[in-house]
C-alpha cells in the first residue's frame, strides 16, 4: 500500500462517524426501543411479566386465534404443526414432537406465543392472554388437569414439562467422534455368522436344498398357508377374550383423562346429549351414522358397518383415513393404550 493511500483510508475511517451524523444517518437507541425488543422468557423464568390467565379463558383464546391452524385439541390441521399428544413417541420410527412430548422448558411455550403468535397478527396478545393460552396448552397435553387451573408469573417456574430432562450438551465430540475416527473395517470384520431367528412364514427362510432349489415350493407354500390360518385363529381368540373381559377400574379411570380430548364434541353417560358430535350413549352395536336425531356428514350416508371395540379402534387412531371424508377433525389417538382405555371408559359409561 503506497503511503498516500494509507494516508487516505485513515482519514476517511476518521471521518466516517460525522459522515453518518451529517447524513442523519443512525442514533443511539432509546431504552423504550431496547425494551421493546428485550421481550425473552428463561427457563428460570426470568424475564417473565405479572400477569395470570385461566384453563378456562385460554380455551376460549384458542378457540378463536389459534384452532385454525393448530386444530381443535392440538392435533394439528393441514401443515400446521401439533401441539398435542405423542407422548412416549420419541424413541419409536415416527416421533411426533409437541409442546407435551419434546419441548423441555414452559418458558418456550411462554415466549414463542408472545413473540410470534397469532400467526399474521403476532405479539397482538396481551400478557394474561399468553398466560391463559399457555395453561390451555399444558391442559390439552395433561400436563394440568384442572380446567380451573390458573397460570401466573408466582407458580410458573413450578410447572416442570415431561421431557425437561431430555436434553444434553453436545457430547459428540467425546462420545462419537474417536469411534468414528479409527480405522475402518472392510472383510472378515466378524468372526462367524449364524441365524438367529426365523420368520413366521415357512418357506422365506428355508431348510433344506430342495427348499431353496423351490421343488417343495407347493408344500411349503400350503404348509405357509396352514400357519397363517392358525395364526390369525389364535389372534382373533386373543382380541375376543380381552374384549369380552370387563375393563378394570384403573382402565376406566385413564380413559376418563383420555376423554377430555373428545368431550368438547361428545357426550357420554346420563344425560348426555349431541352437541357437534353425536353423543356416544349405546355406540356398541349401533350402526355407524345409525343415531336418531344427530345430522350426520355424507361420509356415513352409506355406511354399512356397526360400531364395534375394532371398528372404533380404528376409526380413533385415524378418523379421516376410516372414513374418507367425515367432518370430525380431531387427527386421532396415536397410543393403543390410550385407545383400549377411552373406549372402556365409554363402554363403562353409557356405550
């Protein structure tokens, strides 16, 4: 660089801050501006406002700012995202990750409402309706399962999510990467190499020559055939006897907790009446789209099956997939327990 330059490019960085001032370009912020945006909640539940909001309130809140996206219960609708359920579904092959099942901290629920919710009009909530949505959202995943439970910035540290302990520091470094580092393997990398176990169907894993030449292709196949046969006669004793064995009282009482998901639609036992969805008093046995008395969607104008433990099963794991087309819009229940114990409780009820 020739001193000439060098001479110049100090005395333009010299006079670069009353350029910018002469232009009016920038100032200080004020501590009104820094506040505005110093809005983040922490786990410990520093930055939080006074403020308190009910189950209650919460649900009408969301009734009106948020099920449009999020779903009636939280099950999500559309693309949107879930904000209920998949609890004990972090480990399988599809985790549903919700506020109840994943997130580890209240004060993320807290912050990510206030920060950018309603979707298009964020940051439109006052500080008692983020409370009261934030206790909805921990009733809908029974996390609190009082709906007069009340939410406030004294006993807000005191909620303690179901996945808090979840989360870890980055460990990889330590942990995978000097396995990943050493030398790779490529033949005879293990010692011998036996089978361990068959499957059900006899001739995928075969025991002979002739076998796998395929000249008893027709017995194995019969015999294949057979097992099957005796399989599904021993399945279908099985899901006969645990339907006819009277629910537990334990049961009856998880399914009543399960049934908070469909009581803002569905009635059951004395009483009950159709409100948006048909009250469930005697659905064992009825027809599906049978009740007198309840306008049903088209989807059950031809329906020919009768509700049953199997059918209802299966209709509440994927409501919109059993019956293309029906106007129920909760997503369904992901957990066979949850499932076997809501349909005792309305069997035990009035079903």
């Amino acid at each position: 660089m020739s001193k000439y330059l060098e001479i110049a490019l100090i005395a333009s960085l010299a006079a670069a801050p009353a350029f910018a001032e002469g232009l009016g370009l920038g100032r200080p912020a004020t501590e009104a501006e820094i506040a505005a945006w110093d809005i983040d909640i922490r786990p410990d539940g520093q930055g939080l406002p006074a403020g308190s909001g009910t189950v209650a309130d919460g649900e009408m809140i969301y009734t009106d700012q948020c099920a449009a996206c999020h779903g009636d219960f939280g099950e999500a609708r559309g693309r949107w995202p879930q904000l209920a359920g998949g609890f004990d579904s972090l480990d399988s092959s599809r985790p549903v990750k919700t506020v109840g099942s994943y997130w580890p901290y209240l004060s993320t629920v807290w912050d990510y409402v206030h920060r950018a919710m309603p979707f298009g009009n964020a940051q439109s909530l006052s500080d008692d309706e983020v409370y009261a949505l934030t206790a909805y959202i921990l009733y809908l995943n029974d996390i609190v399962t009082e709906d007069d439970f009340e939410l406030s910035n004294e006993n807000f540290t005191e909620i303690v999510m179901p996945n808090a302990d979840g989360f870890f520091m980055d460990d990889r470094a330590e942990a995978e990467l000097p396995e990943l580092s050493t030398e790779v393997c490529m033949e005879n990398c293990k010692g011998s190499v036996e089978i361990t176990m068959r499957a059900r169907v006899l001739d995928v894993t075969p025991d002979t020559e002739e076998e796998t030449s395929g000249e008893t292709g027709d017995s194995a196949a019969a015999d294949a055939a057979e097992e099957q046969t005796e399989i599904a006669e021993v399945e279908a004793t099985e899901t006969e006897t645990a339907t006819d064995a009277a629910p537990s009282p334990d049961l009856i009482a998880a399914g009543e907790k399960v049934f908070r998901k469909c009581q803002s639609c569905h009635q059951v036992g004395e009483g009950a009446k159709n409100r948006a969805g048909p009250q469930l008093n005697g659905v064992f046995g009825r027809t599906a789209g049978g009740l007198d008395g309840f306008r049903y969607s088209s989807a059950f104008e031809d329906a020919d099956f009768v509700w049953d433990h199997q059918t209802l099963a299966e209709f509440l794991e994927d409501p919109k997939g059993y019956v293309s087309g029906t106007r129920m819009s909760f997503r369904g229940l992901n957990d066979a327990e949850d499932i076997d114990a809501v349909l005792a409780y309305i069997q035990a009820t009035g079903g």
